[in-house]
C-alpha cells in the first residue's frame, strides 16, 4: 500500500493544529508553555 507523504504530512498537520487550538481552549499543557503576554 503507497501512500502518498503529501497527505500523511497534511494530516499530521491539521491534527496538531487542532489539538492545539484545543488545548488554548481548555488552558491545557501548550496553553501554560505561552508566554504571558500572548495568555491575556
């Protein structure tokens, strides 16, 4: 089975992306690693 790497980095992308925005939303681990000024 070939799977294209074009896709594969996509995906890994936008599942990063979400659990990020995610994790801003619930004040979690990423959210605390921020900077203060970018918090408020």
């Amino acid at each position: 089975m070939k799977v294209n790497k074009k896709h594969v980095v996509l995906f890994i992308s936008g599942a990063i992306f979400v659990v990020g925005m995610l994790d801003i939303k619930y004040r979690g681990l990423f959210f605390r690693m921020l900077p203060y000024s970018i918090r408020k």
